[in-house]
DNA sequence: TTCATTATGTAATTTTACTACAAACTGTTA
DNA sequence: TAACAGTTTGTAGTAAAATTACATAATGAA
C-alpha cells in the first residue's frame, strides 16, 4: 500500500499529491487520524482525502486506513536494508532476500481481483496472444511465453520495440496483448500499446499503478515494489511481474477445470524431464 | 489481539462474550463491520461493542478494528497450499504468492556463505563469464547476463544447448561459467559442463542440492524449493535461480567497494530510464 | 424483600465519512 | 485574448457511524 501511494504519487492531481506526501511521511500517525486531521494537515479539503483513496482503489478512507495499518503491521517481519560494504557475504545474501521477500509481500496485498478476473475473461475471449517487453522485461515477456503457450492458444513474446511496433500492427481484435514495462513510462511500449489498440487488439499491462502503460491498458496488472535499494536491474519488481503473470497463467487453466489442469501437469513433466 | 480476545474471553460480561464470540468466528468480517453490524449479529447493543472494546484496553472500537487488522495481517504468513477450482482469483493469488514467497524464505535460510564466498572470488579471478541455462533456466541466464555484463567484465548467455557445447569447447582457464537447471540432472548441460571442464574454465552451478550438476561444479549455489504446487515450469525455482544470482552479483559489486556500486547505481538510473 | 451493585439497553449527541454541487482553475480553439 | 469545455478543488449539506449520558434491568447480599 505505501509502495502503491509512492508509486502512484506522481500521477495524482496536486492536491492529492499532498495528501500523499503527508501519509508518506508518517504513515503510523496517519492510520490513526481521522479525514479531518489529514485533511487539515495537508492544507486541503476533505472530499479530497476521499479521492485520494479511491484513486488508490479503496471504496473509501476507513478501507483505506485499514489497507495502510495491514501494510504496516507486515513490514518489519522482512524488511528492505541497504547493502553495506562491510555485510558478510551471508548478511548480504539475508538482506537482499529479505528485499525480494518482502516486495512479493507487499504484490500479495496488492492483488486487485478484479482486474485479475477481467484478465482471465480476456484470455479466454481471444485467439492468440503477444507479450511485449524490453530490456529487463523481455526476460519476464519470455518466462511468460513459456507458460502461456501451453494454455492452448499461440503465445509469442518480442523484445525488439521495432518489432513489436511491427507486429502490433498486424493485430486484429482476436489478439491479446501483455505489455510488461517496470515503470510503465516507456516511449517505446506506449507507441507499441497504442499501435495495438490501432489495430482493435486488447491490452494487458504489467506494470506500475496508475502508470501512463496502466492508463491506456484495458486491463492492469499492477506490480508496484519498493525499488531504492536495487543496484542493478530491478530484480524485485522483475520477481514481482512474473509472479503477477504466473497467477494469471493458472487463473486460466483452473477456469479450464481439473482436465485442463491434469493435462499441463503431464505436459510439465514432459517438459522439465528434458529441458530444466 | 485475537489471541488475547480468545484469552479474555471468560472474563468478559456475558453480552461481552457474544461480541467475542462473533469477532472470533469471522475476524476478518469483523473488521470491515460497523459497530451496528457486530452489535446485531452478537444481538447485543451497539454500546456493548463500545464497552468489549474497551475491556480489551483499546480507546474506541476503531482502534481496536486496527489493532485486528494489523493482527490478521501478520498472523499465518505464507505456506504452501494447493491450488483448486473453486478458488476465487484472490485466493488463488495469495496461494501462488504465499508459495512463492515460503520458497524464498526456505532459500534464504539455506544460503551456503562458504560457497557463495567463493563464487564471489571466482568472479573477481576470472576475464569472462559464459551463462547456460535452457528451457525455463534460459530466461535466468539471460537475467543474469544483464546483471554481469555491469560489472566490467564481458558476459553472455547461450540458450541452445549446440551453441553452449562449441562455445564450451573454446574457453579456457580465465573463463567462468554459470551453469543453470533446475533439476541438475539434464544431459545436455552435463555434457557442456564437462566440456568447459575439459577447456580448464571454471564452473559455478546454480540448480538442486546435491544433484549431478552440483556435483560437478567448482561451486554450487543451491536452489531447493517445492515444487509440488506448481502447474506450469517451476516459477518458484525461477525466482530462486534469479535471486541467487542477483546476490552473487551485488556481491561482487559490494566487494568493489563503494566506488563501484555508486558507478553501478549510476549506471541503473541511465539504462533503467531507457529500457525497462 | 429491599437495597446496592453491576450489567445492559435506549436515546440523544457528537464526530466522522461521504455526496452533491458550485466555484476555480487549466488548457484549447476561434 | 475571449470564450469554452473539461478538469480539479472546495463548500455546504447529509447520512451514518461512534460515542456519551442516562435509564432500566438483572444480580446478589443482608
């Protein structure tokens, strides 16, 4: 949830932005203020506490109180820590995992069920499926492929924005699109979702809340992680994406029922015998 | 909190009691109730909640729907459950989530320092690094390669196994391979251990304890995870392999000392802004 | 049985969350 | 730059929730 406000900050009105700002700032005093206190706090109005939580997909504050207090109440069980040059290689290895634990905590809380099931409708509902990724996420378009192709419907994962472009051009409105990006800003993945939409495909997101990719998607899965402690490549929010897709993956074969699922575990097994 | 209503639970007046009773059997109803709700469920007056509350050393009853909350949320942290068809989406992405994130922790409390102390040097003496993994493992591979290829040193990732076997044949003693599989038993990367052996190089595993390829490497970093509940390819062993290696990787980074992990972080905000 | 004490409920009050609408601001087109 | 549509924000009112004060009922000891 404070992941969530921190990612979606930025694209919130400026108002709201202040109510942000001051949960941020003291999330423990928040959870037990009233709208009245947060709202005089951050020097607005009160209706724009309540927006502020609905932008946050709350149904309210005290939904949205209770959200933050459970997000509270979980850190501390893991919780990010910077690496120092003097970690042992066994502190290091406990922190950085701590990081990756807890950012899959936080997804968890995360999840938004409705989405999720449009989603899965969505699959259900199309005849074959591109999974566009660049960069970091061109590992998470790929990992995916893998699961989706064994669903039954072609499923093929590009890399290359030229090619996406291509390729999102020649879609119909049979074709689904998963558009993976970590923060959703891309100029390359927003062309290529647009081209798509072009071409009447539907568009899954994988990406930040309330991110531009979020916004021009039909559906968003939204993968919002605490990334400051990341030196390299975003490994967490890489975990999280695909995590967020695996759900979704078998959120499909269990509305296929137990025959669907039977048959991928023999063709799993198959599978990993020769190849993992 | 819940522990302690079970605990007070005899000591409470008798109407007090059937308010215990009610938030016992539904906490997690209860705390998205109003007072109204639970008071007309435990047939007892809305002050009568008010008082139980109390009793329980809370101010009022949204502190105390707080205090359950963040109760609720700490209690029964993640462990493997099957996923079935009945499951709602929400449920079935806490399962996949709570299995993901108990695999994490079983491999956080099974991190090997000794080994991964001497990857780590391993790295540091080597001039260029070679990651195989095929199938699921490939998609590491090519994580990993984006991570390494950072730290000053050439790294590349081969997926096809006829690729991996002539490119094996060419290292010599200066190069350093990255041997990833899940199962540590396919042929294929067995046979382009050997040969890299046979060029002198020396070999890292990332794959099951004690399996056929752990055996034959330099050292082994070991991933064992569940994977009873997994559907499709082995997610979990997925984010276990890249983890690992992310922790092989900030550790070469760490030993570098600050001046590296500051270029390298540098360098993340560059390429990150870019591509993800 | 009566009285004192405790337990519970009723009804009023206050506080809190929320809604409807209007004002103010932003940016766009003529 | 004036007029406009659209968005953002605030004002004022409403509904609902929590809380209080007080009254009534139950309990138990003398």
């Amino acid at each position: 949830m404070l992941a969530k406000i921190k990612a979606a900050r930025d694209t919130l009105r400026k108002s709201e932005q202040k109510v942000a700002d001051v949960v941020i700032a003291d999330p423990e005093q928040s959870v037990q203020s009233s709208i009245q206190a947060i709202a005089t706090l951050a020097s607005v109005s009160e209706p724009t506490v309540i927006r502020f939580c609905r932008a946050l997909d709350c149904v309210g504050f005290q939904q949205f109180k209770l959200k933050l207090a459970q997000d509270l109440a979980r850190r501390g069980t893991f919780f990010y820590q910077d690496v120092t040059v003097d970690d042992s290689s066994k502190e290091l290895a406990n922190k950085l995992l701590d990081g990756a634990i807890a950012s899959l905590v936080q997804i968890r809380n995360q999840i938004n069920e409705d989405q999720l099931d449009k989603a899965i409708a969505m699959y259900e509902a199309c005849e074959r499926i591109e999974l566009y990724g660049s960069g970091g996420s061109a590992v998470v378009a790929e990992d995916a492929q893998l699961k989706f192709f064994r669903l039954g419907k072609p499923a093929i994962a590009y890399s290359d924005p030229h090619i996406q472009h291509a390729s999102a051009a020649l879609l119909d409105k049979n074709a689904l699109v998963i558009a993976i990006s970590h923060s959703g800003r891309s100029s390359d993945i927003l062309k290529t979702v647009e081209i798509a939409r072009q071409s009447q495909a539907k568009v899954i997101s994988v990406t930040a809340t309330r991110s531009p990719l979020a916004q021009v998607s039909d559906v968003a899965l939204t993968v919002d992680v605490n990334e400051d402690s990341d030196i390299f490549s975003p490994v967490k929010s890489r975990l999280g994406q695909m995590v967020v897709l695996d759900v979704l993956a078998v959120g499909v074969a269990v509305r296929g029922g137990d025959h669907m699922l039977e048959q991928l575990s023999r063709a799993r097994r198959a599978i990993d015998f020769k190849f993992v």
